[in-house]
C-alpha cells in the first residue's frame, strides 16, 4: 500500500499471495512518487535497491532500518556519543549483477530515542543537517503512523478481509472498494473535520469514522449514480453527529485492545459479521 499521511488518501495498493516479497511488489507503487515527495516505511523495507529507486524517481525516504542492517554503522544502536551520520553506502554484492542499479548511496543515519527508552535508526536521503535537523526527525517519523490507523480502518470498519465471494475478481472487487471508499470517506469528510477542529475544545474533534463509513455505505449508490440537490448538506449533518477526539498526548498503548479484546473482535470479522454493500 502506498497512503498519504498528511492528506489520508490511499494512493496505490495491490493484493498478493501471502509468500510475496514486500519490497518487489512495493516497486510498482514507486511510479506515483513525484519529485520532492518523501516516503516513510518501517523495518522490512530497509533495502538498498528500494533506496535507490525512490531516488532514481528524484524523491527522498525516511526508513527505519534494523540493527543488522548497514552493520557499519549499527553502532548507532547502542554509541550514545553519535545519533547523526552521513555516509557512502556501497552496492550490497548480491546486487553486483544489476548493472542498472547505482554503485553506492549518499545516505544519512539518524540515532532516535523514544519515551520508553527504544532507540530506533532511521535511513534517509535527506541529507542537509541544517535544512532537516535532526530534531525534526522524530515528529516526522511518527507520522507514519497513518498507515497503521488506516489498516486499522479497512480491517474492522470496512472488513476488507470478509470477502463476500470466493473467486479471485471477487476478492479484488471488495479490496479495491474498501481502498476506494476509505478514501472517498476522507474526501467528504475533509470539511467538516476543519469545522470540529475550529471549535474552541481543549482536544480537537474530527469526524467520527463509524458514522462518516456508515453514512457513505448506505448512500455510495445513490451518491455515485443520481446524488440528490442536498447530498452534501445530509452528509455534512451526519458527519457532524458525536464526533471523536484527538488526544496527541495520549500513550499509544492506552488505545490498544487487551487480547481477549482482540480475539473476540477478530472472531466477530471472520465468521459473524455480515459486510453488506
């Protein structure tokens, strides 16, 4: 999945056999990075030939590596006396045949430390220290974030994973309906989120997704075929109803399910509930 963070937009997804590289099959998904843009993964994604194709586009990534990854540099886990390097990284020998792939990588490492005392390396292409300070790493890499609420969404709002047929064009018909509602969902919501977040409230408020997904799967018919003259006036009503609030110094751990949570949740989307579009 490509997923804009800031605007909330899936851009791209594909769907796979559970065995598939993610990085190979991410590589398709790199034709909609323009100049300039920035992409943020996590662990997993930590290759120097994904590295050089999001450069090849001319755009930049912040990627957390692990700490065997570049073991030249994996110092930065535990040498508290360094938390900023700039360095040429050379083609892995394994990649020695791809004549196309580049030789080496200008790639800065950045030493993060989080509240409960994690450290994390992060991989980047922005390379300029007094441009991108090393402060603004971490703010920035958190808003990674998105694309885990966004799985989140499409798992229990939209139980993109209770497919309502057995054949594969099934399977991708509700795959791509739930990445196309998502983000229809934000689309019209967009507005009202800016008047929840005008308000005068010690958290900003935002559109509640249960009543925003469920408003647009009773009307995404009606709203694609023959939208009535007041369609966004009845939405904008809806969405307005009970909305939810934005806590940003709430610990993510509070937010989290307990286990047995979980489970009867994941029980209730595999073999309960009943996705009716």
């Amino acid at each position: 999945m490509l997923y804009d963070v800031l605007n909330e937009i899936p851009l791209a997804g594909s769907i796979h056999a559970g065995r598939t590289n993610d990085i190979r099959e991410s590589l398709q998904h790199l034709d909609n990075l323009g100049a300039g843009d920035i992409l943020i993964a996590d662990r997993g994604f930590g290759s120097y030939a994904f590295f050089a194709e999001i450069v090849g586009k001319k755009a930049d990534f912040i990627v957390r590596v692990k700490d065997k990854t570049y073991q030249k540099y994996h110092q930065l886990f535990t040498d508290t006396a360094h938390n900023d390097i700039v360095a040429e990284v050379e083609r892995p020998a394994h990649f020695h045949d791809d004549t196309e792939l580049a030789h080496s990588l200008r790639m800065r490492f950045i030493r993060i430390v989080l509240a409960d005392g994690e450290v994390e390396v992060l991989a980047t292409s922005l390379l300029d220290q007094k441009r991108y300070p090393l402060k603004d790493f971490k703010k920035l890499y958190y808003k990674r974030w998105k694309i885990e609420t966004f799985f989140q969404a499409i798992k229990s709002r939209l139980a993109v994973d209770n497919f309502t047929g057995r054949t594969v064009e099934a399977i991708k018909q509700d795959f791509f309906q739930a990445l196309f509602v998502s983000g229809l969902e934000t689309i019209l919501s967009a507005e009202v989120n800016g008047e929840l977040a005008a308000k005068r409230t010690r958290y900003r408020q935002q559109v509640n997704k249960v009543i925003s997904f469920h408003a647009i799967k009773d009307s995404i018919i009606l709203l694609m075929f023959d939208p009535p003259d007041d369609f966004e006036d009845r939405v904008r009503r809806l969405f307005m109803i009970n909305p939810t609030l934005q806590r940003p110094d709430r610990e993510k751990g509070k937010e989290r399910l307990s286990l047995k949570s979980n489970a009867r949740s994941l029980h209730f989307q595999k073999f309960a509930r009943k996705a009716v579009f």
